[in-house]
C-alpha cells in the first residue's frame, strides 16, 4: 500500500511528517537543553528534510523551545507552518498547571507569537488539562477566547488536545476544529474510534507518544513485539518505522510528529514515509495493537 506523503491541516497542504519540539528542553522538558546548539542543529536538518510543520508551546521550557525554534529557523521557510498550544503553564519547579480562564489562554497566546516572533500562528491547539477540584472553565468561553483570536488574526486554526469524542462534539458546535492532538499508537489504541469520527468530519488527527509513551517504555515494547520485530525484518525497517508506517496508513489525515533531539533518530523517523505495508501486515498490525494494551 503506497503512503500518501502530502496532506491537509485545515486548508492548508501539508507534508504527513512534521516534527515535535517538546525533547528539545531540558529533562522533564523544562529549562534548557544540555547542548542548544546540537538542539538548533536538529530542527534545520529537520527543515532540511522535508518538515514543514513544527509543534510546540511556549510552556515548554518556558520559553525554551521557541526560542530554539526561532534561533535556528527565523526568518522561516514561506511553507512552514508552526503550531502550538496553550492551557497550561509551568510553576517554578516545573510542575504543569491549568491556565485555561479567557485571559490566561490570550496570554498564552500571545507569549507563543512573542518568542516565536510571528503575527500569526497557523494552528493553535487547546490543551485540557486537569483544572482540580477548583471549577472547571466553560468549554465555550476557552474555545470563544481562540475564536476571538483568529478574528483578531493572531492565529489560523483551531485545534483540541487531550479530548474525548464529547469534547470535540461540542466544540464542534462553537467552532471549526481543524485537528485533535491526542495520545495514540499502535499499541494505545484507546482512541480508535475517535479515529473514526475524525475521518468522517475530515478533521487532521496528530497523535502524540507515536511510538508509544515513553513513560510506559512504548519505544522498548516496541522492538519487543514479535509481530512488530518480523514487519521490521520483512521490510529492511526498525520497529519505530513499522510503528509510524501503521499510523500513517491508519487515516490519510493523520499527521506525524514524532519528536527526538538526535539527528540519527530524526533521519529514520522521516524515512518512514517510504515504508509500504500491505494488507496482511496491517491486519497483523492491528491485532497485535489490540492484544499489546494500552501504553
């Protein structure tokens, strides 16, 4: 099965794999990198590559990876596209926090434009986030926020992370949802039938943890999956490949940022794209997402 390598986000064209900036901050992806150079030297070659849609937020760092971002790219390509999020902001030991009230998803906003050094964003996701046992934030007034924002021309998009298919139900009654921005992977499959819905209102899904959670050790159940392991030996491709070919076949919406700070894992992630898995391995595939669990 041949991989369609462009699509759309919105309107607008896109390449299927992107990048994710978040591994470019420090450990807990908070404070700076060990090597900010080699971190700049990642996202050129990435650029270099084929990349034209980049995700990240200014929370993470704070500040961090903009920052790099805007060292090693600015001025931009004319195609890039940069997406971010907002909903949340670090205290000072790196602990995430809700910032979800209209004012503070404005402020968020606008830090990513200032670090970023843009007028617009192409796509601003709106990241839920756990608000505790104060109370929660009408979804209409966060997603009116954004939608006062596009009108504004301070962004393009909007997008919705963390969320279940009520969420985006909703929403869709307030605004036009371009993309979903949730955890998924061949081996979480928890949002399967959010996949389905996406299709049938052709909204991009962008699945985070691609090769699975880390925190989980989804990259080491991976290369431990024997189906996984033979696909990989069958098509001269690693296990992270096999694992990113699945998702790319999976909905031709679905659009890849898997996230690294190496140049050797950044260079196999894009060669995934030319991986073509037929039927019978994807039928495979799925069974062994099915009974791997969710990660």
């Amino acid at each position: 099965m041949l991989t369609n390598t462009t699509s759309f986000l919105g309107d607008k064209p896109i390449n299927r794999i992107g990048f994710g900036a978040m591994q470019l901050a420090g450990p807990g992806v908070f404070g700076p990198p060990g090597d900010a150079r080699a971190a700049r030297t990642v996202l050129r070659r990435a650029v270099e590559l084929g990349v034209d849609h980049i995700d990240t937020a200014q929370f993470y760092g704070p500040d961090v990876v903009n920052d790099l971002i805007r060292q090693a790219l600015y001025p931009y390509p004319d195609d890039l596209k940069l997406v971010t999020k907002v909903g949340a902001r670090r205290d000072p030991t790196g602990g995430v926090l809700p910032a979800q009230r209209p004012g503070e998803l404005r402020e968020g906003v606008e830090a990513n434009l200032r670090t970023l050094r843009v007028d617009r964003l192409d796509l601003v996701n709106l990241r839920l986030v756990d608000t505790g046992p104060g109370p929660a934030v009408a979804l209409e007034d966060q997603l009116g926020e954004l939608e006062d924002l596009r009108q504004e021309g301070k962004l393009d998009l909007i997008g919705l992370s963390n969320v279940d298919q009520a969420v985006v139900e909703r929403a869709l009654e307030l605004v036009d949802v371009a993309e979903i921005q949730n955890a998924y992977s061949v081996i979480n499959r928890h949002d399967d039938e959010l996949i389905t819905f996406a299709r049938a209102h052709q909204i991009a899904f962008v699945p985070f943890g691609p090769l699975g959670s880390a925190y989980a050790n989804g990259p080491a159940r991976l290369a431990a999956d024997a189906t996984i392991g033979q696909l990989a030996e069958k098509r001269g491709a690693t296990p992270s490949q096999i694992a990113l070919a699945w998702l790319l076949a999976r909905y031709d919406r679905m659009l890849l940022i898997p996230g690294t700070s190496s140049i050797a894992h950044l260079e196999e992630n894009m060669a995934a794209i030319e991986i073509c898995l037929d039927d019978a391995d994807l039928a495979a595939l799925d069974r062994a997402g099915v009974t791997s669990g969710a990660a």
